[in-house]
C-alpha cells in the first residue's frame, strides 16, 4: 500500500471539549487525484482538513505525506506544512501586503529564496490564476473572486505537492465562484493533487477523482462521482444530494 | 517693556531648555516602544510565568506616580546598582520604563486585534510561529496601534516636566529658575507653556506623517489630529 499514495489519513480522532468531531476518519489520496468532501454543516470536514495539516492536533490518529509521518513530528511541521498548501474560505491574505507581496513573502523567508527570484516566482503564480494585472493591489481593493485567485497563487508559489481547500467558494457570489473554480479545474487538469470541501457539485462532478460524504464525524460514504451522484448506496447521502440539488 | 526685555534676556536660556526636553521625550519614547513591544508580545504569546512577570511589572509602573518613581530610582535603585547616572539619563529611563507600561498595553491590543486568520494563513505556508509574528503580526499590529500610540507623545512631553523635581535642566527647570530671578511669574509660565504647546503640535505632525507613511488601502485608524 505505501509508495502508492502521497497522502494517508489513518484513524483521525478530534474532540472539542466534550463533543467528538471526527470519530475515526481513514483515508488514502493518490497522487495527482482530486478528491471532494461533502456533508451537512458541522460535520467535522474543515477540521478534517486542518488535521491534515497540524493546523489543528488530531486527538488520534496518523497522517503520512509520501510515507512519513506527520503527525507528532514537533517543530518538523513547518517543513511539511511548506508541502501541504491550503486555501481558506476567507482568504486570509495578509491585509498589509499587496498581492504581489502576499505570493512572495513565504519564498522569501520560509524558502529563502532570493527577493528578485521570489518575485518572478510571484508575477508567474499570479499569472497563472490571470492576477498578474492586479499585482500591486492591496486586499482591500480585490473582490472576493479576486483574492482567492491570489490566495491560492500564494499557496502555489510554495510548490505544494497537495492542496487543502477549505470551502473556498462559499464566501463568494456565484459569478466569482466561477471564475475561482476555473482556476481550480485548472489546477486539476495539471495534476496538482487537491482534497477539497465544497458543495459545489458541478466542479466535483468534472473534476473529482473521488467523492466523500461525511456526517458526524465519520465517512458515510465514498466512490467516483458518478457511484456517489448517480448510485448513492446509502439512504444519508441520497437524503443529502436531494436537498442540495433542489437548493 | 520690562517683560520684552526680560524675554530677551533670559529667552535664549529658556530656549535651550527645549533640546533637554524633547531629548527627553524622544528617549523615553524610544525606550517605552522598544520595551513595550517585547512586553506585548511576551503577553500574548508568552508562557504563564512570563505573562505574570509582565503583569507585574505593567502593575508596578501604572500604579506609582511619575514623581515617586524619579524619586525611587534617583534617590534608590541607581545608587543601590553603583549606577552613577546624570539625572538626564534617570529622569529618561524613568519615564521610559513607565512609558513601556503604557506602550505594552497599546501594542496588546494591537496584536490581539489581528484577525486569527492572519497567524493560521501563515503558518500554513510552513512559517514558523515566530516568523509569522515577525512578518505578518507586527507590522499589522503596528498599523493598529498608532493612532493610540500618538497619544504617548503628549503624554511624555508633558510628562517629562516632573524632571525638575530631580534637577534635570529642561523646560520647567529652567522657566521656575527664571521665575526665581525676575519674579515675573506669568509671562514667563505663558511663554513656557507656549513653547510646549508648540513642541506639542510640531510632534503630532511628525506623527500624522508617519501615519500617512504606513497608511495601507482598507486598513483602519488614523493618528489623532494634531
């Protein structure tokens, strides 16, 4: 089973106090796959996501990115995390830097990559999510749509061998969320591997190599897009897919 | 006439009294921010122990009065350490130490009123906890904290007249020495405190430039009005 996928989840355990968030979460992600968690509201899937990455220290469980592991290694994970990109529903750019310097900050003092090789770097991330013109613009003065598009340049410019996205369309209307899942789709064609929470079933009926329905804390179910949207097997995620689709 | 004869006699004097007072104030000023950020951050981020020696000293330096204090160090803790300072540098470090209570509080706020996502988004890009406050939380912090910041200029300006107490030549000194010779008590307190008046404002202009310096697009607060 090793060598064969660049990431493993293996019995994720999360409590928050008293309530359990994620009750045993298994999973493999092979590379260059793209896989899309759906489920209702509160069901542990962006703490799911920020486990992976340490953001967030599972109470159980173990994670390994290309057969080590991450989970427990201390002050290691700022290496790992440098491999593991992830993107926000608030884009959390940093609001004093313009875009351009939002890209280029992590190469230059995580990476310590020269400032003028930072910088082509940035322009050529930014290009690639079509922010080039909008380099010396500072958050504020982005749309949403906008400022994701650097948000994920930004993660880009470190590059990640997988990326976290955690529901990255949600704070946007439906005219940016497209130009944001073009990106995406993108980034998917050119086999970036990408574990995605979203509920936008269009980009994970084109895009996703697999689908995961998770509910209180678990996975309920999971399959290829069509076994999942065609074919749901259990009666939660049939129940689940009839309610978004109508909405 | 006798009072225009008298400024013109002992103005120079007087004047020369504004070099000692604003060295003063920019020293403390100095000292108060390159102690009060550490202070801050030590609250914030620090360990229990830590944030209780902060607590301590934040306490001890807001609690006593500006005068105790000058007394405390002047009379006390500099001849106790065989610390033979002028009362320049008491009177500077005094004010310093309580200005960096003050600024710590500042600066507190400042770090705390940067949104978490800032410090998640870093560290997500594999920064460390220290390079994230280094690069993303200071500066913002920073940005925040002016407007109450500009505040600690008056306030040490002023502040920095309690001096004459420990025999420091600055403004007030020099204006009761004056006082003393010519016993012309209001024309020359007038003229002193024109001349703080003055320092005040040339100072908040400074202030207001800096402001619009590190002014960023979106991101809020502005110095106070000179």
């Amino acid at each position: 089973m090793t060598g064969e996928y660049i990431l493993r989840v293996e019995d994720i355990h999360k409590k928050f106090n008293d309530r359990e968030i994620l009750r045993g979460i298994s999973f493999n992600v092979k590379k260059g796959a793209t896989i899309v968690f759906i489920g209702p509201s509160g069901t542990g899937k962006s703490t799911l996501l920020r486990c992976i990455n340490q953001l967030t220290e599972p109470d159980r469980g173990k994670v390994f990115l290309d057969d080590e592991e991450i989970t427990g290694c201390g002050s290691r994970i700022s290496g790992y995390r440098q491999r593991i990109g992830m993107v926000f529903q608030n884009f959390n750019l940093f609001d004093h830097l313009t875009a351009v310097e939002n890209v280029e900050i992590a190469p230059i003092k995580v990476r310590k990559m020269k400032k003028e090789e930072a910088h082509a770097k940035a322009m050529e991330e930014l290009h690639r999510v079509g922010m080039a013109d909008w380099a010396h613009h500072y958050p504020a003065e982005l749309s949403g749509g906008q400022a994701q598009r650097v948000s994920i340049a930004r993660c880009l410019a470190m590059d990640p061998e997988v990326i976290l996205f955690d529901e990255p369309t949600s704070a946007l209307d439906p005219e940016l969320t497209r130009e944001v899942l073009e990106v995406m789709k993108d980034l998917a064609r050119s086999g970036m591997t990408m574990l995605v929470v979203s509920h936008e079933m269009g980009f994970a009926r084109s895009v996703a190599t697999e689908i995961i329905f998770m509910e209180g804390g678990r996975i309920v179910e999971q399959g290829s897009p069509l076994e999942i949207m065609n074919n749901p097997k259990h009666p939660r995620t049939r129940e689940f897919l009839g309610r978004i689709e109508h909405t | 006439m006798e009072i225009l004869s008298v400024l013109l006699e002992w103005g120079p004097y007087l004047l020369g009294g504004i070099a000692i007072t604003l060295g003063l104030t920019i020293s403390a000023l100095a000292l108060g921010f390159c102690l009060g950020l550490p202070l801050a951050l030590g609250q914030v981020y620090g360990s229990r122990p830590v944030r209780s020696l902060i607590a301590v000293y934040v306490w001890f330096f807001r609690g006593l009065p500006t005068l105790i204090l000058l007394f405390l160090f002047y009379f006390g803790v500099f001849p106790a350490l065989g610390l033979d300072f002028s009362a320049f540098v008491i009177g500077a470090t005094v004010l310093g130490l309580r200005g960096a209570a003050y600024q710590s509080q500042i600066f507190r706020a400042g770090i705390q009123s940067v949104a978490e996502g800032q410090m998640t988004a870093a560290l997500s890009l594999g920064m460390t906890r220290w390079e994230a406050v280094q690069c993303i939380i200071i500066p913002q912090a920073l940005r925040i904290s002016l407007p109450g910041w500009s505040n600690e200029y008056p306030e040490l300006l002023t502040d920095s007249a309690v001096c004459y107490a420990i025999g420091v030549a600055e403004l007030m000194t020099r204006t009761s020495q004056i006082v003393s010779v010519t016993y012309m008590t209001m024309p020359i307190y007038i003229a002193c405190a024109l001349i703080f008046i003055a320092l005040n404002y040339g100072g908040m202009r400074v202030i207001r430039k800096a402001e619009e310096r590190f002014a960023i697009p979106g991101f809020g607060g502005k110095a106070v009005q000179p």
